[in-house]
C-alpha cells in the first residue's frame, strides 16, 4: 500500500531522461495480462494507444499519457487531481526511489506487482505504466493508497 509523499514537490527532473523526439518510431503498447480464468472478456482492460506522440518534455509527455490513461481507465476525478498527486509523490522524477517506494507514485513492489494491476509485467519506474496502473487504481476506487491525495 503507497501511504506517504516521496518528495517535496519541485521541477527537478533527472537530466537522464530520454523523450523522444517525433521523429522516433511510436512507442509499443505497454503489454497487457491475458485474461484470467475469473475475468471475463469485458473485465480485461483495453490495450494502450501505441501512437502516444513525443512532446517535448517529460511533464507534457506525463500529461498525455494521463489523458489516454483515463480514457484507458475512467475515473470521476480530474486529471489534474493525478498531476498534483504525482507531483508529491515523485516531483515528477520517474527514477525516484525513496525507501522501498518506487516512481512517480511511488508503489512498492507487492502492490506493483499485485493482481490488482495489468501493467505490472512492465518495469516499475516505466512512467507511462505507472501512470496507466495509477489510472486503473483509481478506476477500482483506491484513490486512498496515496498519502498525498486530497482529502
């Protein structure tokens, strides 16, 4: 369960990052769990766009891809809602490692890895999984894994 902020929220991103340019070739859909033998066809979630464009830096790419999560994976709350909620987990660091919390909202490794979460053969700090497993938690109603969601 993610219960507290990982770090105070600044613009600091890692310089490491890599976005892709718009000349690059579209980024693969993040792959999907097959559907178990309890979930039907219409429980098994839709597959991501693989056609996300580049922009041109990490926050607007974190933005979009927020947008497409929560076509992915509705919920009531407004994207802006997750933005701030990312913002004071991470800072919008995808690398960020505080403790045994990982990425921009900060999950530990048995909730990423739970049944719960169709992105989790993806690598924990993939900030475009995080964002779409974050999407589907909140679809399930768990907004309150987080320490930093508004009350």
């Amino acid at each position: 369960m993610i219960v507290a902020c990982g770090a105070p929220p600044t613009l600091d991103l890692p310089t490491a990052y890599v976005v892709r340019s718009s000349a690059a070739a579209p980024r693969p859909a993040l792959p999907t769990t097959a559907a178990s033998p309890t979930q039907t066809p219409e429980s098994t979630p839709a597959p991501i766009p693989a056609n996300t464009p580049a922009l041109d830096t990490p926050l607007d790419q974190y933005r979009a891809w927020m947008q497409e999560a929560r076509v992915a994976h509705p919920y009531g709350e407004p994207i802006e809602i997750m933005w701030q909620v990312m913002l004071c987990e991470s800072s919008g660091q995808a690398d960020m490692v505080a403790g045994s919390y990982y990425g921009l909202f900060q999950y530990e490794q048995a909730t990423w890895a739970g049944d719960w979460n169709p992105y989790r053969t993806s690598p924990i700090l993939d900030p475009r999984a995080q964002i779409f497993a974050t999407a589907k938690a909140w679809q399930d109603g768990s907004q309150r894994w987080w320490g930093c969601y508004p009350q």
